[in-house]
C-alpha cells in the first residue's frame, strides 16, 4: 500500500514567505504580519511543536484577561444589555432537537413555522400592530429595511433622521439605504433630548420619504412629541418610522397611537443571551394595508420566547426599571461634581451621566471602576461631544438597590482619590 504524504502546512507557508521577504525588502518573515505580537517567535528560531505550544500559551494568558458582565457589575449601555433570562426560556430555545408538534424531516418546518406564527402573533400584539415579521438578527438592519420600504412605497428619496440614535444603527441605515437614499438630520433639544420641531419643519417637503426616530433614545430620553411629529409629517405625505424597545410598552404607548406607520426594533428582552448568535433579533410591524405587506421582504424562520410577556409581566418591569433609574439618579446627584441625569425629561432605563465637575475624564473614572468589578457607562466624548465628559449608563430589572450602591461607593472613592 502506498503511504500516504500530508503536507505540514506551517512548513509550506513558511518556505513561502523566504521567497516573498527578500521580494518585499523586509528584514523577516515577521514584517509579513504587522499585527503578530513581539512574543511570537518565526519557525527559523523554533520548532514546529514549540511554535505551536507558544502560541497555545500566548492565546490562553491573553484570554485569561478577559472581562465579562457575569463576573464584573455592569451599567454599560450598549445595543445590546443584561435582561432577565427565565430558565424556561434555555428550554424552549429551538435546535436540531426542537419538539413541535410535527415530526419528520420535510413535516418538521411546518411544526417550526407554526411555532413563529404563534410568537409572532403575541409581538403584534405587545407591539400593537395588526402585521410583525421577525426578518433579520440585526436591529440596525431592521431599522433599514424599515426605511426602505418607506421609500418604495412613497416613491421618495430623502429621510430625515433623528440625531440622537444609535451611532451604530445609524452607520447600518445610511450604508443600506446608499446611494438611492439621501439622509438628512433632525436636531435636538441638549437639555431634554428631544427632537427639535422648529428644525424638523424646515427640512420637511414633499420629497421626503420617511422621518425615523427611536423611543426611548438612544441617550435614554422619551420621546414625547410623537404625536406632533406625525401630524407635521403627514401634511407632506411622509411615513413615521419609530424604532421601539419593546421593554417599554408595558409603561409607554406604543408609537401607532401617536402615528407611526413602520414600527421596528429589537426582541433581546425575550429570553436571548448576550452572547448567543441570535442575541439580537430584528422586527418590522405595519398595518394590515396591501402597501405596507407587499414590501415586506421574506421572514426569517426562527423563534422567540413570548410566552411569558403578559401584560401585568410587563408593566411591572417598565416600572421596576423607572424606579431603579430614579434612584441611581438620586444617589449620583449627591456625588459632589456629578450629575445623575443629564436631561431634564423622564427616561426608562439609560440616562446620561455628567461627570464635568470631577475633573476627571470618563476613560479614567471607567479604568478604575473597571478596578474595582464595575463596568462603567459609555463615553460619549467622541459621539456626542457636545456634553464634555459624560457616560451613558444603563439600569436593567436585574439591577438591585445594592448594586446601585455599590457603584456609588466606587465612585465616591475614585473622586476622593484625585484629590
């Protein structure tokens, strides 16, 4: 029998690079890769074995460094936060074994299909739209698509755009909607957060597809003009897309009582992990209009735990969240050089906080608390310069008074430090 030859692929690559290096004028085969470590060793000065177990060592110390909210106090707001994951819900998480009440491989989709029928018709219900699909795992995307279809079905070209969302959503929806779409931004009141009526009537014309805002903002505010912001639309023939988080519908009216016409967002609340694949699922919801349906682009086929969102469950967390957020506010407001709460409006769970008096800048005051366990807020000096030295920090149902002030000690200390 002939024996097999496998190549040693290190090897090959290796033999490679000594005849790129000289072409390339590099010293070494190391300048190949300008992102390899000092550490990491060429195959010239080790063996194939060392080389391997080198790196086995360096990738283990460099995991080892790693922070994860399961062990560090987080207040960081980001796209994606810590909710309450009812062990029902790691059960019922669909797989290869999922039971519905169809078996067999061809027969197996229509148990699946049922299955999104039933939460999706539970969303449309939380959402208090008559149409949901659940169509992306991203909510940036979600949001795009959202506006796309608003400017299909008005046939226009230009969207305005709240300058308080999401950075990141932002940069998803302007890079979808390119280059068919034009965006424009709509300012905002610094002290309140809210949209800016003055500077949305002078941008609005009847070539405007869609004007797109989030509720609660990004920067954590409640939107409260919405009801405003479709009647002045709508004299031009322009679509309100309103992206929701849906964990505040158990204390906020949903966005079609004041005119909304495309509802998005994301479904993290209902029982997903931060770091699943699927932490995040977009939706789309509309009316039951023939215009708004026939754009709606194919679902994707995959379920969410809905079955414990009832109405009483989610008034009583859109309240938890405003009682926990009040008090984190209160007690950062007795922090001398802190203020709890940048705007002046109500929030839900996220809120600015002003750190301007300190004299320290928020990397710092975040790499010490980092010290001491606690996942500080987001800086907002590079977004949203306009507030100096601020964090965006965010308070969940699973944050309890002690940990409030936990995180108020860390910070009376760390100011105490400085001076």
């Amino acid at each position: 029998m002939t024996k097999k030859v496998r190549p040693n692929l290190q090897k090959m690559v290796y033999r490679q690079n000594e005849g790129i290096v000289p072409e390339i004028c590099a010293e070494s085969d190391r300048e190949l890769n300008s992102s390899s470590p000092g550490e990491i060793h060429s195959l010239e000065e080790l063996p194939i074995i060392g080389y391997e177990l080198d790196h086995d060592y360096y990738h283990d110390e460099v995991l080892r460094e790693n922070v994860n909210a399961s062990k560090h106090l987080d207040f960081l707001r980001e796209d994606c936060w810590q909710n309450k994951i009812p062990a029902v819900c790691n059960e019922g998480n669909p797989g290869p074994e999922f039971p519905t009440s169809y078996a067999g491989e061809h027969l197996w989709n229509q148990g699946q299909l049922q299955i999104l029928l039933e939460s999706q018709s539970l969303l449309a219900e939380l959402i208090d739209m008559e149409i949901l699909k659940i169509i992306t795992f991203d909510w940036g995307k979600a949001a795009a698509i959202a506006i796309r279809m608003a400017a299909r079905i008005t046939g226009r070209k230009k969207v305005l755009v709240a300058k308080v969302v999401s950075p990141e959503r932002f940069n998803v929806i302007s890079y979808y909607g390119s280059p068919e779409l034009d965006f424009a931004v709509i300012a905002y009141d610094k002290d309140t957060g809210l949209l800016d009526l003055e500077d949305l009537k002078k941008k609005l014309s009847s070539d405007i597809a869609a004007v797109y805002f989030e509720n609660p903002t990004y920067l954590g505010s409640i939107e409260s003009q919405g009801s405003e912001v479709a009647d002045m639309i709508g004299e031009h023939g322009a679509l309100l897309v309103v992206n929701v988080d849906p964990a505040s519908l158990g204390v906020l009216t949903s966005p079609c009582r004041y005119g909304a016409d495309i509802v998005c967002g994301d479904l993290h609340l209902s029982g997903m992990h931060r770091n699943d694949k699927d932490t995040q699922v977009g939706f789309i919801a509309v009316r039951d209009e023939e215009k708004f349906i026939k754009e709606f682009p194919p679902h994707l086929v995959g379920t969410v735990s809905t079955g414990l969102l009832s109405q009483n469950a989610m008034y009583e967390i859109g309240q938890t969240l405003m009682q926990i957020c009040q008090y984190a506010v209160m007690e950062l407001n007795k922090i001398p050089g802190v203020k709890g709460s940048r705007f002046s409006s109500p929030f839900l769970k996220d809120f600015i906080v002003d750190f301007n008096g300190t004299g320290l800048s928020v990397e710092v005051i975040n790499e010490r608390l980092l010290g001491k366990k606690i996942l500080g807020g987001k800086d907002l000096s590079m977004d949203f310069p306009e507030y100096g030295q601020s964090a965006l920090y965010c308070v969940t149902e699973l944050h309890t008074r002690d940990d409030i002030d936990s995180l108020i000690e860390a910070v009376t200390e760390i100011l105490e430090e400085k001076e």
